[in-house]
C-alpha cells in the first residue's frame, strides 16, 4: 500500500479515536468530518455551555503533496506521536500550525 492511501486509512482512526471523549461540561456534540475528496479532517465540538454557544475545532488535519499536514492540534497530549507510532514518517509531517521559517527548527517536514 503506498503512502498516500496509508495516511488515508490512518487519519479518520485517529480522529475517531478523539471524538469518544466527550467534553465534561454543557450540552455539547463532538462531530467528525472525513472529507475523503478534498483529504480534510477534523474534530469539532458543537453546542452549548455555561458561557454560551461552542463552536471549535479540536483538530484539523489535511492531506497536501502526500504529507499529512497538522493545520491545528487543541488535543490534550498532541497528535504527532499517535502519526508517528502508527507508521507516518517524520519526513511526511508538517506543523502547519507553525510559521513556514520557524519549521527548520523541529525534526519534522519544512514544506511550504
């Protein structure tokens, strides 16, 4: 299997894997969105709380240039250790969340 479809499969099980924690205050609903066309996925949080409404995304990963890219990562312990312990290279990596100069800095992909 190559890469691409690997990530493909690796994803959504990590995803999944966060939306059965459910937050432990207010009436809120963690929703998984797979888009399998456009290689989006996220983890959303959807409802209410004692503040008012919620609408956050807890995690957003993409699929570009055959990388997994980490757009945003509101995951209590960090999603790079669950890619890199079910097969994903270093290599195949990119913080999206970080600025493009600063990447140099971490041991993972330095795409633009």
């Amino acid at each position: 299997m190559d890469n691409l479809a690997q990530y493909r499969q690796i994803i959504p099980k990590i995803i999944e894997k966060h939306a059965a924690y459910q937050p432990s205050y207010g009436d809120i609903e963690t929703i998984q969105v797979c888009d399998l066309v456009h290689d989006n996925y996220l983890l959303m949080n959807l409802g209410w709380d004692r503040t008012g409404r919620v609408h956050a995304v807890d995690l957003h990963l993409r699929i570009r240039e055959n990388k997994i890219w980490i757009e945003w990562d509101g995951t209590e312990n960090g999603v790079t250790e669950e890619l890199l312990k079910a097969g994903v290279l270093k290599e195949d990596i990119v913080l999206g969340f970080y600025r493009p100069e600063r990447r140099s800095i971490t041991d993972f992909s330095v795409a633009h």
